[in-house]
C-alpha cells in the first residue's frame, strides 16, 4: 500500500511537471516581452546591416509592446556577435540581425566555428538587397558576353575586386557560369572594391546596390547587370543575369534570427512584428532610400534557404580553394 502511494505520488509529481512545462510556456508566450530586447549586430555601427536593425528597432516596440536596443558586437566574419546570440538565454531576448556571411557563407569558408547552423533559429528576413555588376565607365565592353569575352582574350588584365568571402564566392559562380578568367583582388569593403573599379585598378566587382548606386552617381562606374530576379525599379534598364541565360538569382537579405531553442510561440510573435513593420510606408520609404527591399518571410522559408545554400557554397569553396583559416 505504501508502494502504491509512493509511486501515486510520484506520478502526480510527474504529472505536474509536465503540466508546467506546456501550459507554463504558454504563458510565457502571452506575456512575451516583458522586458526590453537585445538585437545583435555583428558589424559596426553606420554599416548596412546596423542601418537595417535600427530601422527595426525604432518600429518594432509599436508592435511588440518593448523597447528594443541595438547592441553592436563588430568582428571579422561578425563570427563575435553570431557566437554571442548563440550563447544566450533562448527566451527572445537576445536576437541577432543576421546576413549572409555569418549564416551561410562562414558555414562554407571556414574549417572551424564556435557555431553550426542548428544554433541558431530563423525567425523572418528583414531585407533582400540583389548585387550589381560594376565596370568603370571607360570599359569599352557595353554587355556581360563582351566583358567575358574580354578576360577570355587577355586574362592577364582581368581582375574583380571583393571585399568578403560572399561575395567572392558570387564572383567565382559569376565566372564559372560564363567562363570569365577575373583574379580576385581582396579588399576590406564594398565601398573599397567599388572605388577600385573606378580608379581602374580592378576591372569589375559585384556590389550591393547602397556602395553600387554611390557609384553610379558618380557617373565613374556603369552597371551592365544585376543579380536579382527581376530587373530593379533603380535600374530599369539594366538586365539580370538570368535573362542573359546566365543561371544567377543571387542576393544579400539581412534577417532576424533567434538562439536555437526559443519557444516556438515567442519565434511567431517576433515574425508577426517583423512583418507588420515592414509593411509600414515609411518603413518601406527608408529601406528603399538604402537601395534594398522590405520583405519578410516564415521561420520555414527561412530555414530552408540556409539548409539550401550552405552545402551549395561549401562546395564552391572547396572547388576554387577558398578558405579562411
């Protein structure tokens, strides 16, 4: 009898656990936030990616009820920020404005990282921003085929210049689907490798459309294609790749992301707000002055695009040689 009532009890004891847990993170979602959020960059501040969160940050507490703070943790690779988000608490109070290069390109480059793609969990893009393709105005080449045809005749005189591991490795799909012959030449920034294209001392480079369209107001530089899907309302008459049948819809999104193991209820709550504020008209009005669309997509959606496009790239990476450490 004493067996039996030992064993009720601790089956009760059980029970209430497990009551706790679910219903308990219930309410943990109803009431989320209740304190401000930390949104993680991991580059400088006045960069691109730091603009980007800014704008979240001043219009998401409308929506979510909090304030929310930008924490800049700059490093190479933004490898400082990226680790740090991984390492917090999975309760939505520390959340990590994201990229490419941290969350694919890293993944692809480098042989060793203190995380793996499972750390981290999407939560819904912010922005997507396609590149162009940038030659200095006195080129003599007017299309893509003759800039290619070009490094083909004297590869010696053909270069790119690229300021991070995306996009280099953009640059080298870029030349194995057309056959072009470009070096790569590093620089620290877009910025860098833009300037370079109009002091000639590089013949192309793949930019995002914010240091692109700095130089195109140059009157330096002209662009002969994009890399997005669709031409671009800033570029009406540049083609994509794709139309020139060159098999390239790439671009560079900015998203949310959260530590791995956030409630999933509280994953919802923050990808209901991010789409909510990019849906606001001055919202839509500031990142487009940045050259970049508003758009946000599902935790899934998200996901999928990762799981997708590491391996891709890891492989690109192998093939051409290109590491970090």
């Amino acid at each position: 009898m004493l067996s039996n009532l030992k064993l009720f009890n601790s089956f009760r004891c059980w029970l209430g656990a497990v009551v706790f847990c679910c219903f308990g993170s219930l309410a943990f979602a109803a009431d989320y936030p209740q304190k401000p959020v930390t949104l993680v960059v991991g580059y400088s501040a006045g960069g691109g990616v730091d603009a980007i969160a800014r704008v979240l940050a001043e219009k998401l507490p409308a929506v979510i009820g909090q304030s929310v703070v930008v924490e800049n943790r700059p490093s190479v690779g933004a490898i400082v920020g990226s680790t740090y988000v991984v390492k917090a608490k999975p309760d939505g109070y520390t959340l990590l404005m994201g990229a490419p290069g941290p969350i694919i390109f890293n993944h692809a480059v480098y042989s060793k990282l203190p995380y793996g793609p499972q750390d981290l969990a999407p939560i819904s893009f912010v922005s997507d921003s396609p590149l162009v393709l940038l030659v200095n105005a006195n080129n003599p080449a007017k299309t893509v085929q003759e800039l290619v045809a070009q490094s083909i005749q004297s590869p010696e005189k053909a270069n790119y210049g690229a300021s991070s591991a995306s996009f280099q490795l953009i640059t080298e799909l870029f030349k194995r689907k057309t056959g072009a012959t470009h070096t790569h030449i590093p620089y620290k920034g877009a910025n860098d490798a833009v300037t370079a294209v109009m002091s000639g001392d590089v013949t192309m480079t793949l930019a995002d459309a914010g240091p692109a369209f700095v130089g195109l107001q140059s009157g330096r530089v002209k662009a002969l294609a994009v890399t997005s899907a669709k031409r671009m309302k800033e570029y009406p008459n540049t083609p994509t790749l794709a139309e020139l049948g060159i098999d390239i819809k790439v671009s560079l999104w900015i998203g949310l992301l959260a530590p791995a193991g956030t409630p999933p209820d509280v994953i919802k709550i923050l990808q209901e707000g991010v789409a909510k504020v990019v849906e606001m008209p001055d919202v839509q009005k500031k990142l487009s002055a940045m050259s970049v669309t508003p758009m946000s997509n599902t935790p899934d959606e998200f996901a999928k695009i990762i799981a997708t496009e590491i391996p891709m790239w890891r492989q690109l990476a192998i093939d051409n040689k290109i590491q970090a450490n």
